[in-house]
C-alpha cells in the first residue's frame, strides 16, 4: 500500500489557514531559499496527517478503530513542489508503521497506535476560529532554557473535512485541533520563527475523566531541556485529550553580509604588495553572476567598492538585488542589475551587450542549493542539476561573452573537492567537471585568463547549519582572492 503527492504552493497557504502555523519557511520563497534547507518545506504535521488520511481513506477503519498514539520522526523535511510518497512498514492490529520518501529518501518515519474501543464524545464544543494572527518572532536562547505557555484550540471543522475527510471521520474535533496545534507551537511560539521540528511522541486519553481540564480547551507547553551545544530543544505538552514530548532545532537566523560601508572601511585598513592603488579593480567592467546574495553580494560591494563597474545579476530576488545596489550607490559606488536564468542566458546577455555595456571580468557565482544530497549516496539527478549550473551554463555564458572582450573569469571551486564529504558527492563532481572545462577553455581561448580557486567553507545562507560549524570571513577570503584578478 502507498501513496504519492506533490504538495503545492497553493496546498502551503490551505494548510496554514488550517493550521495557524504561518512561519515563512513554508510560505514565502525568497525567505525559505535563505534558510539552512535552500526552499520552502512542507509543513511536518500537514504531511504525517495526509498519510493518516489516505490509510483511512484505503482500508475504510475511520470508524472503526481510535487512534491512540502517534509519533513522527522527520529526518528531512518534504520541498514544496517534491513529490512525497508513503509505504506502510508494518501493520498489525494495534500498530502501523508507515515511512514517507522523496524518490529513494526516507524523511519522515511514523508510528501509530490504535484502539479498538470507540472514542469517548468530546464535553465540549471548540472555537471554529483563530482569535488573530501574530508574526512568529525568534526566541533568544536566555527565554529558552524555562519556556512556558499555552496554546488556545480552534478547529474549522468544515475546512478539515473538505482537506481530511476520512481522517476528520475517525478522529474527534478534539483530537484534531490538538495535532494541529502542535505545527503551530513550533512554527510560531517555540521555538518560534527560527524552527526545525524534528519530532513529535504523543498519547491520546480517549475518555475524558477530569471534566475540569478538559474545560481549558488549551494546549500547554515547557521547555523540559534546552541542550545550546546543539540547539535542541525538548518540550512537555498537555492539552485535554493528550500528553507527550516535542523535539526540535532552534535553526540559525538568515545570515546577513556586512554592508557596503563595512566593505568600504576594509579596503581603507587593507595593504598588499599586490594591491597598491586604493581603487584595485577601476579598469574592470565586472558581471557578477548570482550576485544577490552570498558570496555574490560580497563580491559585488568588493568590487565596486574597488572602483569597478559592476553590473550584478540575480533569479528571483529582485528585491534582494535592488537593496544591494542601493546600498553601493548611497557608498558612491557604481552597481546595477538584471535578471538573469544561467540555464537560458542568450536574451538577457544580449540584451546587455546591446545597450553598450559589455563585461571585461566575469565572476560566475550561479548556484542552485548545495546540501540538498543523501549522505552515502549519489544522485543523479543532483548531478545532472549541479552540472547544468556549473558547466553548462556556465558554458553557454562564455560563448555569449568571449567576443565582446571578456578578458578574466573567476569562476570558484571548493575544497570539497579535496575531502568528499558524504553528502556533497554529486556538488563535487560537478565542480570537479567545471574545472576541466575551464581549464580546456583557457588552453583553447586566446587572451583570455579563468582564475579558478578551491574556497574554504565560507559563512553564507547555503553554509547555515544546526550544528556548530568553521565558516571563514568572506570579506578577507573573497578579497585575497579578488586581488589575482587586479593585476
């Protein structure tokens, strides 16, 4: 038995209507490309109740059996637009045990208990509304270590038969808003904005002893363990019909580069043999590819703050990129930008060379997310989609420049390439390939230099991680690098 579904942008907005849970990492691209996952996720409880759905839908047990444990382990978390699919590990009477996979994957392990004794009617009725809607805010790891509080229930029952239908048959009204309002405390109270779920172990009461309690009709939470050495948190909640634990990550905030006037005051304490002049890249027109965020923003405050004329590019983040050239030109530097698709670059490079600007330097810094591979195990998709980034469009982009006098590349490696992580296996591959290629060019193409470095790891969105991790300055690292281009 299993079942398959791409979840939906579309499906994202329905579920956090339903659920409260409104954090941006599931709703809001630009932000969630910015977190340690590179892309909007499903939320964990959407997924583990669509599989509980689907179960009852298949064997016809929603009135027939109560559900009276439920715990969810999630490995990784289901990309929107990913297609999800669910097998049953084992099934017996009073257990199931199901795994959800993206292709070859597991990301999410479920285990549910059920009982053959008929759910006891709730005593209560429940609010069919949120009250309001509060942006989720970061909790600092002082407020973590004694977190308390509670959640209020709320359930559209409506809305959850029309997106559960056989689930909302088997469970009480009850029941469902409490599952529900664990995606919400996570996402929205505790930890809040900066989140990662990663578990959930809960038992149901299917008979309501203490009629006082069940009155509350709130969700209670303590932080019982807040481990900062990896940012781990453990929760104890109650509520009228359940009891458990909660584990999740207090995930790193979207990392943020230092400003062009930072940049500004770093060149002006910097000397070199090899940098003389306190304008360092004045006779260059520079095209910085993927120069939005990351190490591209970097490079592109370098670069005009060295004199450049820079023209930066970006994908999607237009806002990101307008933000970037404002801040260079409020400095007195020279910046501007266009979109542009690496994988179909001819209209935009046209249109480019067109309007009389065309680049001398070119830093390809084009990327799709990095970390999004299996330990252990090679893709080949994920090579393919490294591939069409780092050779092929990189690639197509030369062909276009080289005669219009394109004079320099810098096109970045990685020291991956030297120690092979277990999952950046395809990443280095990929980027293996790229440097033959440009090796061959530089051998085949006259005039024309491709500076090709090994870079450390660096602290950018793509290096964010739960745990403690060496992420180099890459103002000082970008900037020693830049210099073999300035000569």
């Amino acid at each position: 038995m299993s079942h398959s579904r791409t979840f939906t942008p579309a499906d994202q907005e329905d579920f956090a209507i339903l659920s409260g849970d409104y954090n941006p990492m599931h709703l809001d691209p630009l932000i969630a490309r910015r977190t340690l996952f590179g892309k909007p996720v499903v939320h964990g409880v959407h997924v583990v109740l669509w599989v509980l759905d689907a179960y009852l839908l298949d064997t016809g047990l929603a009135q027939t059996k109560s559900l009276k444990s439920l715990k969810a382990t999630f490995t990784k978390p289901v990309g929107v637009g990913e297609t999800a699919t669910w097998v049953v590990q084992r099934e017996k009477i009073d257990q199931v045990d199901f795994v959800v996979m993206v292709e070859d994957t597991p990301m999410i392990k479920i285990k549910s208990g059920w009982a053959l004794d008929p759910l006891a009617p709730e005593p209560m009725p429940l609010p069919s509304t949120q009250t309001s809607i509060t942006p989720p805010q970061p909790r600092e790891q002082d407020e973590l270590f004694d977190a308390k509080g509670e959640l209020r229930l709320w359930l559209d029952i409506d809305h959850a038969h029309a997106r559960f239908a056989a689930l909302t048959q088997q469970l009480a009204p009850l029941q469902f808003a409490e599952l529900l309002a664990l995606t919400r405390l996570v996402g929205m109270e505790c930890p809040g904005l900066n989140s990662v779920f990663s578990e959930f172990d809960i038992a149901f009461a299917l008979h309501h002893k203490d009629q006082t309690h069940v009155q509350t009709s709130n969700l209670s939470y303590t932080v019982a363990q807040y481990d900062e050495r990896f940012n781990r948190v453990l929760m104890r909640i109650t509520a009228p019909m359940l009891s458990g634990n909660i584990r999740a990550f207090v995930r790193p905030p979207i990392h943020t580069q230092p400003s062009y006037a930072q940049v500004l005051a770093y060149l002006k304490k910097f000397s070199s043999p090899q940098v003389s002049s306190p304008q360092p890249f004045s006779n260059q027109r520079a095209l910085v590819v993927g120069g939005s965020r990351g190490l591209g923003e970097v490079m592109a405050k370098l670069l005009a703050a060295g004199g450049a004329d820079v023209r930066l590019t970006y994908h999607r983040g237009a806002q990101e990129a307008q933000r970037i050239v404002d801040d260079i030109h409020s400095g007195g530097g020279l910046a501007q930008h266009f979109a542009l698709d690496v994988l179909q670059p001819d209209a935009a490079i046209v249109a480019l060379i067109a309007s009389g600007w065309a680049p001398t330097h070119l830093y390809y810094l084009a990327t799709p997310f990095i970390f999004d591979a299996t330990s252990g195990i090679f893709s080949p998709r994920l090579f393919r989609q490294f591939c069409d980034y780092y050779v092929f469009g990189f690639l197509s982009l030369l062909n276009l420049l080289k005669p219009h006098g394109l004079r320099a590349v810098f096109y970045p490696s990685s020291v991956a390439l030297d120690t092979i992580p277990a999952n950046m296996g395809e990443y280095a591959a990929a980027k293996a390939a790229g440097e033959m290629l440009c090796a061959f060019v530089e051998q085949h193409s006259r005039d024309l230099h491709i500076y090709r470095p090994r870079l450390p790891r660096l602290a950018t969105d793509q290096t964010a991680s739960l745990l403690p991790v060496d992420n180099g300055d890459p103002v000082s690292v970008m900037f020693a690098n830049l210099c073999h281009l300035c000569l």
